[in-house]
C-alpha cells in the first residue's frame, strides 16, 4: 500500500472519536444492575449446576441481550442466555407460579421468530418444584 494512502488512512482513523467503554452505555448499565429475584437466583443455581457438569459452557449473565419481536418497537429481554459447548445458545425464561398473558406471548413470539436458538421456559410451582418446557431444536443439540 502507498505511503500516502497509509498516512491517510492514518490521519482519518486519528480525527475519529474515541469507542465508549461497555460499561457507559445505558442499556448495558441497566442491564447489568437489574437485580435477580428470588425465583431467578434459584434458577442460576440450576444453570451453574449445568456448568459443573459439562452440559454448559458458559452463562452470558442476566438479561444480557434483547430480542426485537415484530416490525414494532416491542422488546422480549429474556432472564438467561447460555453458551453450550457445542457452541450453541440457550434461552431461558424463567418464572414463578404466577404468569403475566404478555411475558408468555413474547417468549412464544420471540422463539417463533428466532428459531435458530434453543428456548427454555422454566417455571416453578408454589411447592417449589420446576418445569421446563423447551422450544424448538432437537433436545440432543
């Protein structure tokens, strides 16, 4: 490559603004302060469990990505995204005995529109006992 193009290059990449840390965008300050709740702590127990034994390899963190769902400006923030070994990504919803009609439409929504990832809807009952319903992908993936 020319000298000259390089100093141009140079010059541009020079005058261009300084990339914000992670930690300065709002979302992500939002998302990383969000509290777990009871339910939720109970659950990443669950998941890190699944660590330990091999069948995770990683937990993305609590809220940490966001499905847009449709063409309107609806958001799906699901409690956990998790990393297999193979590579592929889990997501998982996670509530208690009492379920809102909208959570569990977005959920629907989102694993409808993105179907290239396993989704979990994990509920517990009010004697404590969890059932997880998956959708889609094959349960061996």
């Amino acid at each position: 490559m020319p000298a000259s193009v390089q100093a141009d290059i140079r010059a541009k990449l020079a005058a261009q603004k300084p990339v914000k840390p992670v930690e300065q965008y709002d979302d992500v300050q939002f998302l990383a302060k969000k509290k777990l709740n009871s339910t939720e702590r109970e659950y990443l127990a669950l998941l890190e469990m699944r660590i330990r034994d091999g069948t995770l390899a990683y937990i993305c963190g609590h809220e940490s990505v966001k499905f847009r769902i449709g063409e309107v400006k609806c958001w799906y923030h699901p409690d956990f995204c998790c990393i297999r070994p193979t590579g592929r990504l889990e997501i998982h919803e996670v509530k208690g005995p009492k379920v809102w009609d909208d959570a569990r439409v977005k959920f629907q929504s989102a694993a409808l529109q993105f179907p290239g990832f396993l989704w979990f809807w994990a509920q517990r009952d009010k004697q404590g006992v969890w059932t997880t319903t998956q959708y889609g992908g094959d349960s061996n993936d």
